[in-house]
C-alpha cells in the first residue's frame, strides 16, 4: 500500500511561522499605541487637575509652556535642604513633582544655587562611560545604586543588579540613538509634554533642573544646540 500524503514543504511552514509572528508584533504594536494612548491621556488630566488646584487655592499661577534652551544655561538643580539626605547623595534630584507642581508659583528658599548639575552621579556616570570608557560598573553612581538596592530600597526603579544593568543598557541605547537620530521633543515621540526636562525658574531667572537628569546629560554631553524643557514652577518673586 502506498503512501498518497502530500510532504509539507518546508516554505510553507516557514511563511506560516513568519505570518505568526507578523501577527505578535502587529498585536504588540497595537497594545503599546493603546498603553501610550492611555498614558498619555492620565497624564493630561493629572496636569491639568493640578494646575486647576494650584490657581484655587494658591491663587496664582503660570502656564507650563514648552521652550526651547541651551542645555548648557540649566547650571543648577532645584532643591530643599533636606532633600538629599534620603539615599545617598545626588541619586536623584528634583524638588517638585512634576505634576503636583504644574503651573505652580512658589516662594521659599528652594531656588539657592547650591548643587551644580554636573555634581549628580549620574551625569558623571554617564560622562565616564561616554568619554572615557569606563564600564557602568565601575562608576559611583552603579555602586551606590548598587548599595542603596541591597539596602533594601529601589533607587532607579530596580530591585536588583540585573535589573540596575539593565537600566544602564536602556541608557547606553538612549545616548546612541540621540547620537544617531539627533535629540527629539517627547512629542514627536508620541509622548505627552510632562515628560520632557522639567526645569523652574528662580527669582532671579535662573533655570533649575528638576526632572529629566538621563536627556539633559546627554544633551550636554553631545553638546547639542537647544533641547525642549517644560517650565514647572517658577518662584514668587520672578513674578513681582
């Protein structure tokens, strides 16, 4: 008796395989536009619930636009004087949340040029690592980081050493991609404002670094022209 079945050829399986997996990633295409759809929509109304409750019940309030700057003129960090002290120091920076603080006009003492930017373990991190070579392991801000996370806390998002080198691949990926492609609004990204270098603006009209020390770093470090940056909050007395 013979064998009448058809042999499946093998070009056959492989163009099922590839439609499969054309499938998956037009899926997943389709589920991180509709994550980043939804992001971005919270993202709005946080801002705007915020600027809302600022101008009800401080009164006064400006419009965080989005400017275009020198990365060069953000000099100083925005801070309070204890606010260094949790962690270790210079790990993260930014006085104000970025959404509490939309449009908010704030006095106090927050606006001292105190800490330089290039004072933050991360700029010099990634300076190191850029300019000279030096591995991310073998940087102070890796084996802080490293320290905080085996102290029990979760500096950067990370719960572990894998998850902290994987953060500084993400890193390595965002400066070369800038290098490449040249650096690009978080609009033109598809992501809402909020996420652009949040910077505050002193009494005397300095520009203060708040949010966004991985973009700034690398603007400076690739000595790019302008950059965007969204004003966050600005102190009383810039307004008088």
């Amino acid at each position: 008796m013979t064998n009448s079945s058809v042999p499946i050829s093998h070009h056959s399986v492989d163009a099922a395989a590839d439609s499969d997996q054309a499938a998956l990633e037009c899926q997943r295409s389709f589920q991180q536009a509709v994550l980043l759809s939804l992001r971005n929509s919270l993202f709005k109304s946080k801002c705007t619930y915020y600027h809302l409750r600022s101008r009800l019940f401080d009164q006064q309030t400006h419009t965080s636009d989005i400017h275009w700057v020198d990365p060069d003129d953000i000099t100083y960090i925005t801070r309070y004087a204890g606010q260094l002290e949790y962690g270790h120091p210079y790990l993260d920076a930014g006085a104000f949340d970025k959404f509490e603080r939309t449009g908010a006009v704030v006095g106090g003492t927050w606006d001292r040029l105190t800490v330089e930017f290039s004072e933050l373990y991360i700029y010099q991190a990634l300076d190191n690592h850029f300019n000279r070579g030096v591995p991310w392991t073998e940087t102070t801000f890796f084996n802080e980081t490293l320290e905080a996370i085996e102290s029990g806390t979760r500096p950067w998002g990370c719960r572990s050493r894998d998850d902290l080198e994987q953060r500084c691949k993400d890193i390595s990926r965002l400066y070369e991609r800038i290098e490449r492609t040249g650096y690009k609004s978080q609009r033109d990204l598809g992501k809402h404002p909020v996420d652009e270098v949040n910077v505050n603006i002193g009494r005397y009209g300095d520009l203060l670094f708040n949010d966004g020390r991985h973009r700034l770093s690398i603007a400076k470090l690739l000595n790019i022209d302008e950059i965007p940056v969204r004003i966050l909050a600005v102190h009383e007395q810039y307004l008088d």
